[in-house]
C-alpha cells in the first residue's frame, strides 16, 4: 500500500456490530426485556424495563457527555461509583494512619473523646517510630498526675480594660452560614458547658451563638458583617453594639485566612435567608461579596490605628488579628508600624495553609499560604527577635486535635491552640467533604432544614464538651510526664525529631530560634530574617523596591561564594559589581566548576 495514498478502511467492516454490541448490551437488553414484559403481561417487569429503555434513549440523544453516548445506561454506573469514591475509599480502602485529610485514627479519637470511650489502645504504636520526621515527647523521672487540667491564659495588655482568661483550647472560627443553626447551638452550648470559647467565623453573631450563652471571640472579616453600612463598610455604631454584649469577649480582625489566604468571597444570593440576612446586616436578592482587603486600613499604621478604634468602641475588651503568614515582611512591617505607635494588639492568632473549614479552589487549598509549624516559628522569632514577645499573646489553628498536637504547639512558644475540624468531627461530622454543596450527611455543614433535624443539639453538645474536656485531659498527662505542672512551661528541647540522616534532634536544634532584640541589631543569626526585615515598611505592606537591591546583593555574595571555593589560595577580596566572575573559567577542576 502506497505511504502516500493510504486506503481507506471500511469503518462498516464485519466487526462493527461486534464491536457495539457490548457497549449498547444494557440498552438492548432492557428493551428486550420492555417487549418481554409487554407480551407476557408482566408488570413489574415491564414499567421498570421501559424507564431504562427510556434512560437509554435520553442517553444517546444528548451531546453532553460522551460516555453516555457510547455507553447508554451503563455509563451510569461510572458516575455513580464516581460519587461515591470519597467513601468507598475512607471506609474500604485507606489505611488508619493515612491523612485526606484526617487520618481514621486521628477521627476516631476525636469520636471516642466526644462519646466518652476510652480512647486507650493496645498491642503497640501503628506509628513507625524510625520513619523520618516521626516526633516524641522526653519524659522525666520527676512525672506525676496533674489535676487540674483547666488550663487558661491571660490575654489582655495594659491597654485592655476587659482582660479575658482563656482556655487554651477552644473552638476556630467558623460562621453561621458554613455551618448549619444546629451545628451552631451545639457548639456554643458545648463551650458555655465546658468553659471554653467559642470563635464566631466572619459570619458575625447569630441567634444560634446567642441561645445559651457560651464566651464568643468575634471575627471582624473584610465584608464587616454585623458592623457594616450599606456600602459594605465598617459601621462603628452597628459594631459598638454588638460588641458591647456580656457574651463577647474578644474581638478578631481577620486579614487572611489558611484555606484561602489573599482570597475574597461571594455568597449567592439564592443562599442568604431571613435569618443570615439580619445576622451579617445585608440585603435578600443580592450576591453577597466578601473582598480580599480591608476598606478601614490600607497600611500597617492603619491597621494599628483600627484595632485601636476596635478596643476604644468595645469597652477595652481584647482585640488581636487573625492571618495565614505570607510575604513575611509585611508581617514585619505590621510588628514595626506597632513599636512605632506603641500600640500592641491583645494577640494575634496564626492561622496554617493546612486549615481547610472554608470552601475555596484546589489551587488555593493546595499551593498558597505558609504552613502552620513554619508560620508560628516565624511569627515567633519576629516577635523575640524585636523584644516585644511578652507584649503579645500567640494563638494558633490548623489541623489541631490531640493533646499532642496542642502540647507541641505550646512547646514551640504558642499561648494556645484552636480547632475547627477536630469540633466539627465533636458534633458529628464524618469527613464526606460535602461542606460546599450543601448536602452534608449529618447536618453539620448545611442549610438544608431537613438534614439539620438529623443533628441532636443536647446530644452534641454534650460531645463537644467531652471532646475539649478529655483533649486537655490528656495534654494534662503529656505535662505531667515531663514533670511540669502546666503546658505553658513546655519548651522546644522536650520534644526530639528523626532526622533524614536517621539520628535524632531536640526540635531546640531541629528549628532556629533567634536571641530577644537581636533583628533590632541588623545581626539575629538568621541572614534571611535580617534581610525581610530591612523590606519591612510600617507605612506600606509593599516594600518591593529594596527587595531588588537584596536580592542583588545576595547574587553578589553568592558568587563570591563560588570564586572563593575554586581557588583557596587566593585571599577573599570583594567582588565589585564591574568584574566578571572569569575566573571560574580558569579553574581546571571541571568538576567544581559545574
């Protein structure tokens, strides 16, 4: 056959029928089965056979999807399966310690805390201890029972008139709106019964915090519900009065979030009911947006000045902020802007990239803001490394749920820890990762009304408070195990970390930590930290103009670098930007060369 002049096939060939029959078995066999029941009189089988017959038909005529196309009734299947897959896989397949994004071990404790069963295991750890990164607590032979496993912090500078003495575990921020009226009550309730508080999610203060009571932290977002005019615009009237109430007891000025830092919202119109419409203070038929960045401060001054406003309006109460860590100078210049003014927020909350209660794109949940450990560990030695760390109390949240998880955090330099998801699991919630269409399971994160019914309140509630109360029980027993008597005096050097060359450090080792007042001296040990902290501006989040200058520098040093490897014997002597680095090329070693 000619390469140039191909024949043709014949795509009518002998083997076309056999082809298609296999992927049209389904539709003809239900039509077979339509005439059989039709001539035999056979009902029951007839009605059923016409309605798949009918599927088929509905299937090869739509241009939609090709796989119903080629596969009428059949094609089907695969969707269904697909639909399913997240629970086939959670139930049948994955192992207990595998996390997507919690592991069944890590779920089951939450379920067995907020049920009251011993959550005690037997036959050893699932956790290979050798594995890189496998972390552990040092005991000490001093260890002994602790009591009293009511932990509190202090929050509260000499600014604050209203100090509040927290629990250092409480429930994350999650509105009214994600979150189903049930869920809501049933959370409150749990933490005005269990002496904890309870963050209000940027949805503002609705009727279901307010039924029984419970301590309310109020999350201030950039839509400014609860406190805003008709423009979307913060309203300090609206928010003097709501802030004013006994229940309030911290304020939150939330400047990102970990599931989708840097990222607006919108709330559809068709989702904004009666009763979220009078919580957030905006109108029925209209999307709902919710943008990037605040409208009440546009620089690190500003911000100060804001939170000032905030706490003055409140009565003195606690005010802080909220963000997931991005560009780190421009927390830096927030630090700075506040040693400026001399204006210090009540704390500041550290939310990790790994939170995910709020519904957002894959790219943002996956690939955008810095995760939790590392976030805190810069936070932390920003703050000691300008001397203002005792000023400030340090709250964190992201995928928190153990006392492990709460005493290493606390370890690290955390006054103390949130939790969205491990209280979500409390109050019922089973993982479907349904929370954005609003067909949760169990009620939990939905605005359905029928699927909210299946949520017990007193039943939950209980949970919610046994969860909390059972978590610090065991932080309690890690405290006592080192010989401590409350989780505040944990340190980086009782916890150890399997290296990748298969020995171990302290986390003191593991993690740099910088000396108090040292990034004032331009000399903390930590280059990359003394850089950040020269592109920190107090009067603008963006300080990119010396950021091109450093980056220059280090290039220029990084070559000095290079030339000083190759030839030893030469004295170091400054590269000047006007020599061309040749005398790489002179090298003979081509292999230090590459």
């Amino acid at each position: 056959m000619s390469k140039q002049e191909p024949k043709p096939t014949n795509t009518r060939s002998a083997n076309y029928a056999f082809l298609v029959m296999p992927r049209l078995g389904l539709f003809w066999l239900a039509i077979a089965l339509t005439i059989a029941g039709l001539l035999l009189q056979i009902w029951w089988l007839f009605f059923p056979s016409l309605a798949f017959t009918l599927l088929g038909i509905r299937d090869l005529k739509q241009k939609r999807h090709a796989i119903l196309r080629n596969y009428p009734i059949g094609g089907h299947i695969r969707f269904l399966l697909e639909n399913f897959r997240p629970e086939i896989r959670q139930y049948f397949l994955e192992n207990d310690k595998e996390e997507v994004p919690f592991s069944r071990q890590q779920r089951s404790i939450v379920y067995q805390r907020a049920k009251n069963i011993d959550s005690t295991t037997a036959f050893g750890s699932l956790n290979d201890l050798n594995k890189v990164g496998s972390e552990w607590f040092l005991h000490s032979g001093n260890s002994h029972p602790i009591a009293d496993h009511h932990f509190r912090v202090h929050i509260g500078n000499e600014l604050c008139k209203q100090p509040y003495d927290l629990s250092v575990f409480n429930i994350s921020a999650m509105s009214f709106g994600a979150l189903s009226a049930a869920a809501i009550e049933a959370l409150n309730k749990g933490a005005k019964e269990g002496g904890f508080a309870h963050d209000t999610g940027e949805g503002s203060i609705s009727p279901y915090h307010r039924k029984h009571g419970g301590d309310l932290i109020w999350e201030l977002g950039t839509g400014y519900f609860g406190c805003r005019d008709q423009d979307g615009n913060f309203n300090p009237e609206s928010f003097a009065k709501r802030a004013s109430l006994e229940q309030v007891k911290m304020i939150e000025i939330k400047l990102s979030q970990g599931a989708k830092p840097g990222k607006g919202g919108v709330l559809p119109a068709s989702k904004i009911s009666r009763e979220i419409s009078e919580t957030r203070d905006i109108p029925m038929g209209i999307d709902c947006i919710s943008p990037a960045t605040h409208s009440s401060f546009s620089t690190p001054r500003e911000l100060v000045k804001f939170w000032q406003q905030l706490r003055e309006l409140s009565g003195g109460k606690p005010v802080g902020f909220k963000l997931c860590i991005g560009m780190p100078w421009e927390f830096m210049a927030i630090v700075k802007a506040m040693m400026e003014e001399n204006d210090y927020p009540d704390f500041i909350v550290i939310d990790g990239a790994e939170g995910g209660t709020g519904a957002a794109p894959v790219e943002f949940m996956d690939t955008i803001g810095m995760p939790l450990v590392d976030a805190f560990i810069f936070v932390q030695n920003t703050l000691v490394g300008a001397g203002i760390r005792d000023k400030i109390k340090v709250g964190v949240s992201g995928k928190i749920i153990s006392g492990f998880d709460i005493a290493k955090m606390m370890a690290l330099g955390a006054d103390w820890c949130n939790s969205a998801r491990g209280f979500m699991f409390a109050v019922g919630c089973i993982q479907s990762r349904s929370c954005h269409t609003n067909k949760c399971p169990t009620g939990v994160a939905t605005q359905d009304p029928s699927r909210q019914k299946a949520l017990d309140i007193p039943d939950k509630s209980q949970r919610v408070k046994n969860f909390h109360a059972n978590t610090l029980r065991s932080l309690a027993d890690i405290v006592g195990s080192a010989g401590l008597s409350h989780p505040s005096q944990l340190k980086p050097h009782h916890i150890v970390r399997r290296q990748p060359d298969g020995w171990i450090k302290l986390l003191s080792e593991h993690y740099q930590f910088v000396k108090p007042g040292s990034l004032l001296t331009g000399d903390c040990g930590r280059k990359i930290l003394d850089d950040m902290w020269k592109l920190a501006d107090p009067d603008n989040f963006q300080a990119m103009e010396i950021a091109d200058e450093i980056v220059q520098a280090e290039n220029l040093r990084n070559i000095n670098r290079v030339v000083y490897r190759i030839l030893p014997d030469t004295a170091p002597q400054p590269l000047m930007e006007t020599q061309q680095p040749s005398a790489v090329k002179k090298s003979t070693d081509s292999t230090e060369t590459h």
